[in-house]
C-alpha cells in the first residue's frame, strides 16, 4: 500500500497515484494522499476525533470519489484532519457500498505542519483500476 504526488500531471492543482492489494488498501491509501497533501505527516496526526461514515455509488471509482470529497467535507466544515482507520466495501447488483472508521483530529497549526488547503477531488485524470498487484488510482485535487 503506497502514494506518491505525480508532479508531471498538473501544475495548478495535485495529482497523486495510490495503490493497495486490496480494494479498502487503495481506499485508505488514497485518504492519505489527500491528507498528506494538506500536512507534512498524516501518520503523525492524533486519534482524538472519530466519525464513521456509510457511502454508496453506482461504481467503484466513484465510491472512492465520495470517500475523498468525505474527507475534505469534515475538513471543511468541522476542521478536522481524518484518516482512514477502518474501510469495508460491497459490491451488490445495485452498486458499491463502504462503511470507513475515520480517525483524527481538530486542525492546529501549533501541532501539525499544514501545506496546502485541497479543495476537492476533481474527475480530471481521475481512474480506479484492478492491477496484477490489486487495485491502483490517480486523483487530481483542486488546491
């Protein structure tokens, strides 16, 4: 499970690819690419704060879309810097589904070194696929 900032992707905005053996790997692989874009060291964030979420969507990579925009949202709105703690996927004739524990805590510039303010996930670029070695994606962040 890894990521890394694609930087010959864009120039306005990040781009990152992230992969997992597993579906819930990439998905908790990806969470922290966008943390990573928003502070120097997502593995250093406390475990203060907690919220579990339930999301849906007609395909995959959309499921991950709305896990990422998630994300972002509670960073938004509660000021909360979360990663991925627990993820759990479904596929059902109706589509995709997710269950994800998401762990962190309240954004402060005196404990954590903040980088960039990401925006949201855009559809530029944007790929969910099945690899030899499980699952990979490329994401682009409006910063």
């Amino acid at each position: 499970m890894s990521w890394r900032f694609l930087e010959e992707k864009t120039t306005a905005d990040v781009a990152f690819r992230a992969d997992g053996r597993t579906l819930e790997e990439l998905f908790a692989s990806a969470a922290d690419a966008v943390v990573g874009t928003m502070v120097s060291d997502p593995l250093a964030l406390g475990r203060r704060e907690s919220r579990t979420v339930e999301l849906s969507a007609e395909s995959v990579e959309m499921l991950l879309f709305e896990l990422l925009q998630t994300i972002i949202f509670h960073k938004d709105a509660q000021r909360l810097l979360l990663r991925v703690d627990e993820v759990s996927t479904r596929q059902s004739p109706a589509g995709w589904s997710c269950t994800a524990t998401l762990r962190g805590e309240i954004i402060d510039s005196r404990r954590q070194d903040l980088l960039t303010d990401v925006k949201a996930v855009t559809l530029q670029g944007y790929r969910v696929a099945r690899t030899p070695g499980g699952w990979e994606a490329e994401v682009v962040l409006d910063v």
